[in-house]
C-alpha cells in the first residue's frame, strides 16, 4: 500500500496517477489524510499524558522517600486517573489507526509515468515483437486435440480426480512439462537467481503482504480449518521470506527463482477461450523474484525483461511484449509488462508471463525495509515476473511445432528431454 508520508506529500500526483487507473474514489484519498491527522494529533495528546504519568511516578518515588507519604498518596489517585484516560485514548487510537490502514488496503499502485490511459487489454500498447508465426497446414491441430492424438495430456482423468482445471499429464507429456521446470530453472540459476524451494500454502499475513488479501476477485483457494490459503503464485512465499525485515545496504539485490504449482479459482472464467491448457484451476510456473534498492528498480525491471525475452528466444517462439495501459494493471503494479505467445492452431496471442516493479507497494505492507548507508532506514522496491508459465508455453509449442512427422521440440529443449520429436 502507499506510505502515508507519499499521501501527505504527492496528494495531487497520486490522483492524476490513478486517473489511468480510472479509479472511481478518489474522496478516499482526503479520507486517509483526514484520518492520519487525527491519529497523529490522537498520538500527541497519548503522548503528554503517558509523559505527564511517568513525571508524577518519579515525584511519588521521591515523596515517599522524603516521608510525604499524604501527598505521594494524593499524586498516586492523579495518577490512576491518568491510567484511565491514557487507556480509553490508546483504544480511540487504535481505532482511528485501524480504520486507516483499512481504507489503505483500498487504494491501488500509482501508475509509472510511462503506464498508457486505457480501459482494458484493448488499450495495451505493444512495444516489441520477436519470431515468425508458423505457416500451418490447414489440417493443424489445436494443442487439446493434440495432446490427445499423442496421449501426452488426460484433461477427462483430471475432471474425474478434481474437476474442471486439473489436467493429468502422463509420458511423455509429463516429461516435457518436467523439462521445461528444469530448463527454465537452470536459465534462472545462471543469470544469478537464487533458486528456492518454498511452501505451496500461506497464512493470511504472506496473502496480505503481496497484496493477494484481501481477495477482491475470490480467486484464492482457502483451507478454513487451517485458516491457509494455497498459493496462486511463487511471488507470495518467496517475497514473504523477507516480511518483517530490515536488511542492510549490502544484502541488495535480492535475486530469487523457484518453482511451484499455482492454484486459481479462475471465478467466472468460461467459454472457448480457455478450453485445454489456456485456463486452469492448478498449473506450474517458475517465478523469479527481486528485492531492490528504490534507485536501481527500473533497471532491474529492464533486465528481468531481457532475461524473458532470451529464454522465448531460445524456445524459437513468436512472441510479442506489451505495456499494461492503467486499465488493465494489476492492483499491486505499478509498471507490467506482459509477453504473449503466438498460438497458430488458435489463431490468438496467449499471455505466458507478466514482469511488474511494486515500487514501495508491497514493501509497505510487507514491513520490508533496508537500511541505507547513511542509516536510515527506507522501504525496498520488489519485482516479479514469470520465467515462465508453463501450461501456454507448452500449448503453443505442441501447435506451432506440429509437422506431419510429429511435434518438433526446441533445440535448447532436448539435452532436457532427452527426445526430440513426439510422434
């Protein structure tokens, strides 16, 4: 969420921030700063009381040490009144601060200056573009007819077992969705990631700390008798390692990658659209994750960019990258780029990653800070992006990479796969 010494001091920035945002409260943001003034003065007068209680215990020591033990008494009655009145503006307070960080929660990320307006995906504005869409027979399958037609993925067995959203994958499917973890880790390992293995579950503290909690659009999956929520993403456990923490100017940058299955309700998702892969309920994904100093963010956003953009290379992929317009943003954003993948089969662009920069957004809620050199002590700027998600890598690569003799995998696939056509 936005620090409250940012309110005070860009009121009228953030507001035409959010313009791009098209948000539709902007009286919230008077209201935080009307109540952060009455908690501050709320803080002032709990201030002079609790030091004015601490001034008369010291006098009641003295007294009775002097044997004034009639106006040690007296001053002792004054103090208890004190107690009383220090309790009952503890709790105004309390109530005061809870009531702001409440509508705290509800203000999203100020928009980079480099965010386009827009309403929705529509608006988004395509900054590059890489690959040769395949020249497809007319006869080219899409990937669940696919998957089917070379026994690599079970989508009816996954119904059976969970639900609509849980395919099984089996031979050599499951082996070239192994291959693509592994692969996707070693190119994150090598351009200095450091590779973490984390809980699938969180409590409600990680959920809120990235921004997942509260869960406005009901897409987390939640185990009540735990009081748990399963992860939609490894950016939730692997930022919330350094919740709570002041770090030192020599720890930055933070550089971590991990792989996880990601679980989504996907409420409201149906149609043609999201038929085989291109939708799920749980589906893999390797995550790379950043903790910056606030100065150096923007470049590490341009590098995780790159580093996508090499690995899509390697895999020999039509893709095309996009700037989120302010409509199409995720709460927690405040700059994303989305890479989408060419389906030729589909004849549509599927999203396969998205690389944002939170500036001090999670930072804040998080309690993230690090230490400068000069001592003070300031909030950490955190990225993400996925290096990938696997479920339309792999069903672009199953249509894009159909020949009559089979599918054709990537070179840089192989040494992984240990094959290198499924027919």
């Amino acid at each position: 969420m936005l620090a409250l010494h940012y309110i005070r001091e860009n009121k009228e920035a953030i507001l035409d921030g959010l313009k791009k945002r098209n948000f539709k409260s902007p009286e919230k943001i008077d209201q935080i700063l009307e109540l952060d003034q009455n908690r501050r003065a709320q803080q002032a007068v709990l201030d002079q009381h609790l030091a004015k209680a601490n001034a008369l215990a010291k006098e009641i020591g003295s007294l009775f040490k002097s044997g004034e033990q009639e106006k040690a008494n007296e001053l002792k009655k004054e103090t208890s009144s004190l107690k009383e009145l220090s309790k009952t503006l503890q709790e105004d307070l309390q109530e005061t601060t809870n009531a702001l960080n409440e509508l705290r929660t509800q203000i999203p990320n100020v928009p980079h200056e480099s965010v386009p307006s827009g309403n929705s995906e529509e608006d988004n504005e395509e900054i590059f573009r890489s690959g040769t869409i395949p020249d497809l027979k007319n006869s080219a399958l899409p990937h669940w007819e696919l998957a089917q037609k070379y026994d690599l993925i079970d989508f009816e067995l996954g119904n059976k077992i969970t639900g609509a959203g849980f395919p099984v994958y089996k031979g050599k499917g499951a082996r070239l969705q192994r291959a693509l973890i592994n692969y996707f880790l070693d190119k994150n390992t090598q351009a200095g990631y450091k590779e973490m293995q984390v809980p699938h579950l969180v409590n409600e503290a990680s959920g809120f700390g990235t921004g997942q909690l509260p869960d406005k659009e009901g897409q987390m999956y939640h185990v009540q008798n735990d009081d748990l929520y399963l992860i939609p993403t490894a950016e939730v456990p692997l930022t919330n390692l350094y919740r709570d923490s002041l770090l030192e100017a020599s720890e930055l940058p933070i550089c971590m990658t991990g792989y996880t299955p990601c679980f989504r309700r996907e409420a409201g998702s149906y149609g043609a659209h999201v038929r085989g892969l291109n939708r799920l309920h749980q589906f893999d994904k390797v995550e790379i994750v950043r903790i910056e100093k606030p100065e150096n963010a923007l470049e590490a956003l341009d590098q995780m960019v790159e580093h996508v953009k090499g690995i899509l290379n390697e895999l020999e992929m039509p893709y095309r990258i996009l700037r989120l317009c302010g409509g199409d943003l995720g709460f927690t954003s405040a700059l994303t780029y989305d890479f989408e993948i060419y389906s030729t089969a589909q004849e549509r662009w599927l999203e396969i990653s998205s690389v944002s920069t939170f500036n001090s957004f999670q930072a804040e809620r998080l309690q993230l800070r690090y230490k400068t050199l000069e001592g003070k002590k300031q909030s950490v700027h955190t990225l993400n992006g996925s290096a990938l998600a696997l479920p339309r890598v792999l069903a672009a690569m199953l249509e894009n990479c159909q020949t009559e003799k089979g599918i054709l995998l990537p070179k840089a696939l192989i040494p992984f796969t240990g094959f290198e056509i499924i027919n």
